[in-house]
C-alpha cells in the first residue's frame, strides 16, 4: 500500500484562521495539486475578481483576486485565476501565472515566478526564483535562485521519496516540490 505525506506530517502549524489555504487531501498530499483548479475556481466564485489599476493581468482563463492589504509593487504580471493573500507582497517584476494561491504574509521576489502552486501562510520565494506545481510550507525561504524544476527531462511520472528512504510513484508527470514548514533552502537550489 502506498503511505504518502499528509499535510500534518509536512505542514502541522497550518493554521486556517490566516486567510484562505486549499482544502489538503488526506492522504497523499500531492493530490491537492490536480484538485486546485477546481478548488480555486469555487473559491475565485465566492470571493470574486478583486483587482487594482496599474498591474498588468492576464483574466482571460480566469479572474484575479488581490486581498486589498497585499503590496503590489511595479511591473508584476499576473495571469488569472490567481489568489494572491492577506497582508501578502509581491515584488518589482514577479511573474506569477495561472493557478497560483498566494497565502497571507507570503513573498514573490524580485523575479521570481509562481505557476499551479500554493505559497502556504508566511513563505518566501524572494529573488529568483521558479515555484511550479510546488507546495512551500509555512514560513518556508527558499535562497536566491532556488528552481523548483516541474517536469523530468524523460516526461515520465515523479518518484516520491520518503525521509525512511521508501519510495514510489506520484502518478504525476508535473510536480516540483514539497517543502516543510519553517525549511530553508540555500542559494541556487
């Protein structure tokens, strides 16, 4: 039988009362990742596009939502659907793409890209960095130039590897990282 992480076991200070977070799985935590355009898509519907003038967004697939304490700084391109947090900051030049939930008090540096990924309450992708179909944990800084790659150079599914050494199929051909909460990551990852 396959025993994947749970998000307790990766994430136990998550803490919905910081805004909203995806609804995790049981078991395997990954499996949130296909969920999340179904969950973003409810999500967007109920709190509704929330956007301020001088960004440039992309709302053709879906719409924005910027909490109106989040720091926006200039030339942010931002590709709907997209949920970008309380009290979150993104940074001169940040691109962040499609299916992207930006907890609260989360960062995207300066040149950093998000895609189909979630940046749990108070993480960090500060400066460039790529976060695609990734789960950063709470509190997770990720060092300057840090690639969290998606894809194997073969296309064939990703192999998860538990901290005991057994390891097995994610069933996933698209998946970048799972990062605990508080991890810190060095420089060019």
């Amino acid at each position: 039988m396959m025993s994947g992480y749970t998000a307790d076991d990766l994430w136990p200070s998550l803490d919905e009362s910081e805004g909203r977070i995806p609804c995790f799985p049981s078991d395997p935590v990954w499996s949130v990742l296909p969920t999340l355009k179904g969950q973003m898509a409810d999500m967007l519907a109920d709190i509704g596009e929330n956007i301020r003038d001088g960004i440039s967004i992309d709302s053709t697939n879906g719409i924005v939502h910027i909490d109106d304490s989040a720091v926006i700084e200039p030339f942010v391109h931002i590709i709907g659907p997209a949920y970008i947090g309380p009290n979150a900051t993104i940074r001169h030049g940040a691109y962040i793409r499609e299916y992207s939930w930006i907890c609260a008090n989360s960062l995207v540096g300066h040149a950093s890209e998000t895609k189909h990924s979630i940046l749990l309450p108070g993480s960090k992708a500060p400066h460039f960095n790529y976060v695609g179909d990734s789960i950063l944990g709470i509190g997770v800084n990720l060092g300057a130039g840090t690639k969290l790659s998606n894809v194997r150079n073969d296309r064939k599914s990703i192999p998860i590897t538990k901290a005991n050494g057994e390891r097995f199929d994610s069933k996933m051909r698209k998946l970048g990282a799972l990062v605990g909460d508080e991890s810190q990551l060095g420089c060019n990852v």
